[in-house]
C-alpha cells in the first residue's frame, strides 16, 4: 500500500508565498516521475508542475517564474515553492506520483486547499 501525504496549504495574500510538500510512503521500490496538479470546482485538474527523477522540469505556463518544483529522493518526497501568488492560483492541489511497487502505478495525495485572497 502506498500513501501520498500533502501538507502546507493555507490562505495566503495575493504577491505571498506557500510551500507545498507532498511524501510518499509504504512499500516503495522507487519512484519515476512525481508533480503537482490543481482543480477548482466545475474544471478539469490541470498540470501544474511536474519532476523527473533526474530533476528534469516541466511548468504550466501560467506558473512559469512563479513556482518552483522539487525532490528528494532519499525522503521520497516532491515539494511545490510557490511565490508571487495571484488570486487565480486559489484551487486544491494535488500531488502525483508514478510509484513502482511490484507494477507501476500512479498514486495521488488527499489534496491540499490553496486559497490566494486579492
């Protein structure tokens, strides 16, 4: 059984800061790539930021120069630094993590509420 467990969210004034972390946990064998999506309600989750085990990077273009995504390997866990925050980045944020296990499956954090007031 794997578990991803999200923390840091929070409210936040708009041009603040918020850290994301996100750790995963159980019977592990390694990780491939791991990222961070958001939703509000009435829309699709969409991709925020996603890091290859190698600390390759891929951005929304939206996050672009804003947010920074990061790992640790050794803790098995995807960190989301996210500054200048505007009130359109307020959704829930949700880690992601393809997690190989006996198969290679894709696990997904509770979700985390971020709320960016103006």
């Amino acid at each position: 059984q794997v578990q991803l467990v999200e923390s840091g969210g929070g409210l936040v004034q708009a041009g603040g800061s918020l850290r994301l972390s996100c750790a995963a946990s159980g019977s592990i064998f390694s990780i491939n790539d791991m990222g961070w999506y958001r939703q509000t309600p009435g829309r699709q989750r969409e991709l925020v930021a996603t890091i290859t085990t190698g600390g390759s990077t891929n951005y929304a273009d939206s996050v672009k120069g804003r947010f920074t995504i990061s790992r640790d390997n050794a803790k098995n866990t995807v960190y989301l630094q996210m500054d200048s925050l505007k009130p359109e980045d307020t959704a829930v944020y949700y880690c992601n993590a393809r997690v190989i296990t006996i198969l290679a499956l894709n696990y997904w954090g509770q979700g985390t509420q971020v709320t960016v007031s103006s």
